[in-house]
C-alpha cells in the first residue's frame, strides 16, 4: 500500500529539510531514488542534521521517507541520476510541500540562483520525478513518457488551485500528466496508520514507515529468491536423475562382458583344432559346465588374434562399465547435494546467503549429456576431462564443447588425442586433475608403449588453427610442460588398464 496524503504530510512534517543541501544522489534501481540532505546546526553546536531521504515510485509502494538502509550503487550511473548530479548537487532546499492533498510533493532547490523544482508524483500506478526549471520548463523526468508529455521541452502544467476541484479533468490538455485519479474531490478522509510514538526519536512517523516497507520488501526479495533458487534446483535434478537413468541404461546394455574373456581363452585352449578361414567355431565352454557355445570368428585373422580381439572387447567392455559405475557415483553424489540443499532452503532466512546460493556455481546452466557429446567424458573430482581420440572428434570437442577458459593437452612430438579439462570460473586446475589428463593425454597417443612422455598444455584461446592443414590441427602458444610417467593407479581409475 502507497502513502496517503495525511501520511505524506506527516512525513514532510518532521523532515526540517528546509536549508538542507543536496550533498550525494543515488539511483539503486529503477524505480527509486536517494537524495542525501546536510546542514550545519550552527558554528557553537555539534550537531548536524544529515539524513538519506528515499523517493520510491514502485507500483503500489510509492513513498517518500528518511530511510537508514544504506542503498548501493548501480554498476552503471542511470540517466536521471547523471543529470541530478550535474544539475542540483549543493543546491539548498528552499521548500517542500504536499500540492493540494493530491500525493504530489513540490521540492524547491536554490544553487546560485539557479532555481530547480522537483514534482515527485506519488501515485501507485502513475508515479513519476519531474525536474523542471523556474518557468515550468521540463528539463528531465525519472520515467520519459512522450504520450502525457513528460519529456525535456514540454510546458509542466500545475492545477490552478490546490484544492480538489480545481484540478483539470483527466484527458485535459492542462493535466500535462497530473491530473488526479478517477476517486479525487470525493473528499475522503484518509487515516494514518497506527505507529509508535518515540520522544527521542525525532522522526517516528518516518522510521515506523521505513522500517514497514523495508521489511515487507525483504519478505518479497526473500521470497522470490527461494523460488528462482528451488526452480534451478528442481530443474537440474530432473536432469541429474534423466542422466541416471541414461547410464543404468546403458550399464544394462553392457551385458555380460565375462563372455569375451571367456571366448579368448576357449579360442586360445582350441587353437589346434581351428580351421583357417573358418566362420564359426563350436567349443564346450568349461567355465559353464560344458556348455557349447558358437564363437564367431574372422576368416581373416589366426585364432590368436581372433583371441586377442575378443580379449580387447573384454577390457572395453570391463572399463566402459567401470566408467559408468563411477559416473552413477558421482550423480548419486550431486543429487543427494543438491536435494539437502532444497531441504535446507526453506530454513535459510539470510538474504545475502540466499543471493549467494543464487550466484552458486552449480546453479549454472547444465553441461550437454554425454551422449552427445563426442569421444571419451571423464570426472577428476569435479572436473571434467574430455578426449578426442579421431581428427573429427578433437576437432568438434574443440569447436563445439569448450570454450577459452578451458585445458588443452597433447603428448608432445606423438601424434595423439586432443585431452581438455573444462574450467569452473575462479577456479584453478589442481595438480591431480592435470597428472590425470597428462596421463590420458599419452596413454591415447603412438607414444603410449614407452609408459612415459612429455605432455604440453595450455588454455583453449592459446590456440590457433594451422592454415592449410588437415581437420583439427592447431599450433598451442603460451603453453607449459608436463613430465608424465603413466600410472598403473590413473589408467585403472579411468580406463581399468594397466598401462603395458
């Protein structure tokens, strides 16, 4: 609810701003403005009269009253703003007044001569600040409104009188925006609400009101903020739980990888009795009572390597199950984070933890699924390691998936895989985290069989991309060496592999 006129009267009353001076102005957001106002009490006193004094235009809310919240600065000065600083800093308030009991407050300003009005308009759905000068002249207003003709270059028109029926009609082309609402003249007493009288408080009517919309607005700012946070919570779990999903899927899919360890070794047991160019091979499988089991075989190769082949399928399998296991892992991990986290929200009163909870950042935007997303994933804590194991994969990882901030990697003079490790702002990279990406960086290049190798890294905008040369070839500047003996620990962790 906006001020009456008996409220606004009331707060005038007790403001002694007559011979204040406008000693700093700011404009916090896009509906308020606050003048600061000092004067000396006197060469034989010490004490000085200095006050915040708030002009709020927000719909339904309008004031105006000595505030004690300490309103912070836009990142960027608002036009008004500048233009009250060039135009009324140090002038002298010579009055300021209630017009004809129509919440519209007349603050008259003095700087050598330079006479400036301000008309605040307290209206709940038509508030405005109009400056004009001495002859009514608009010289800027806090909303621009070229339809009522509240723009620099109109004529500001006041009523003729200031009592109730001399204002014009509404749609009068001597409104000039102030012509009072449709309920005006009806002559309505309005009342002033109920507040604590407080003898050493030279203001009470003012604090009482300050402190009742300060505290309605913490409620709404609060309010709104546990909404847009549970909103951006509720989202990423349902994203969080469609990825969980995703991998139970795909774990099933795996299957049972045994069965390729299985058929390597039936194949190698059997070598003797397979036939070159055979298609399939049927073998009692002693690993299940017996059974007989057709392996297929490719006509090209010998047994052993067919072995071989069917031992490679084995480990992938193995490893891709022990990579979906450890990201089921640490999905489980942020969902049980981030629902705590909308438990503990209702609790949480603190507007400041609340807006910092809002900036968080695993309040960001999701990083795509996996599925989409070419070559290998991989998590060293909480950092993601991406590896591109073809020319199109590096390439597409480098234009699609990072950005400038991000950690390229590459074993040097191996042809290889492209490794990056996405980057969280403010964060740096830890030392595991790029020993980790160091040792995938020469475990996916020709270089891997001599378990050691020089690696070099650098960040994503260090990259440039070799003119004329084949797809995803780049040319690092600025970029770090990294020693890498590959760890038996690191390959296991990430691929379940030994390193021979």
């Amino acid at each position: 609810m906006s001020l009456n006129t008996e409220e606004i009267d009331l707060i005038i009353s007790e403001l002694d701003a007559e011979g204040a001076a406008i000693q700093k102005i700011v404009q916090p957001d896009f509906s308020s403005l606050v003048l600061t106002l000092y004067k000396s009490a006197g060469c034989h006193s010490q004490r000085h009269y200095c006050i915040n004094l708030l002009i709020s235009l927000r719909q339904g809310k309008t004031r105006l009253n000595i505030t004690s919240k300490n309103y912070g600065k836009q990142k960027k000065q608002q036009r008004f703003e500048q233009f009250l600083k060039s135009r009324i800093i140090d002038s002298r308030i010579t009055e300021i007044s209630q017009q004809g009991k129509e919440r519209i407050i007349k603050i008259s300003l003095n700087n050598s001569n330079l006479l400036t009005i301000l008309w605040v308009r307290l209206w709940s759905s038509n508030a405005n600040i109009i400056v004009t000068d001495k002859d009514m002249n608009i010289l800027e207003s806090f909303y621009r409104k070229p339809g009522k003709k509240e723009v620099s270059g109109e004529k500001f028109s006041m009523p003729i009188s200031p009592s109730r029926p001399s204002f014009a009609s509404e749609g009068s082309p001597t409104c000039a925006g102030l012509c009072p609402p449709a309920n005006a003249g009806t002559g309505k007493k309005y009342q002033i609400r109920d507040f604590q009288k407080k003898h050493e408080n030279q203001h009470p009517f003012n604090s009482f009101i300050d402190n009742l919309y300060q505290q309605q607005e913490e409620e709404e700012e609060r309010k709104n903020l546990k909404e847009k946070i549970s909103a951006k919570i509720i989202k990423k779990l349902s994203l969080l739980k469609s990825s969980r999903n995703r991998v139970a899927d795909e774990t099933k899919e795996s299957g049972n990888y045994e069965i390729y360890k299985q058929y390597g070794q039936l194949l190698l047991g059997s070598k003797h009795l397979i036939k070159h160019g055979e298609k399939i091979f049927k073998a009692e499988n002693y690993f299940d009572n017996n059974t007989i089991v057709s392996i297929e075989l490719d006509v090209n190769l010998s047994a052993e390597q067919n072995a071989e082949n069917y031992f490679k399928k084995y480990k992938k399998k193995k490893g891709t199950e022990a990579n979906l296991l450890e990201e089921k892992e640490n999905i489980e991990q942020r969902i049980n984070n981030l629902e705590e986290l909308l438990d503990s929200l209702n609790s949480t009163e603190n507007i400041s933890e609340l807006r910092k909870m809002l900036e968080e950042n695993e309040f960001k935007k999701e990083p795509k699924e996996k599925e989409s997303l070419p070559g290998l994933l991989f998590f060293s804590g909480k950092f993601r390691i991406m590896v591109g194991r073809t020319a199109s994969e590096n390439d597409e990882l480098l234009r699609k998936h990072t950005n400038g901030n991000d950690y390229w990697l590459h074993a040097r003079d191996y042809p290889g895989a492209y490794v990056f490790i996405k980057s969280f702002k403010g964060k740096s990279i830890p030392l595991e985290t790029l020993i980790d990406a160091g040792n995938l960086a020469v475990f996916f290049s020709k270089g891997k069989n001599s378990g050691k190798g020089e690696v070099y890294y650098t960040q994503v905008k260090y990259l440039r991309r070799a003119k004329d040369s084949k797809k995803g070839i780049v040319i690092p500047t600025q970029e770090k060496n990294l020693s890498i003996s590959l760890s038996d620990n690191v390959l296991k962790k990430f691929l379940n592999k030994e390193k021979n």
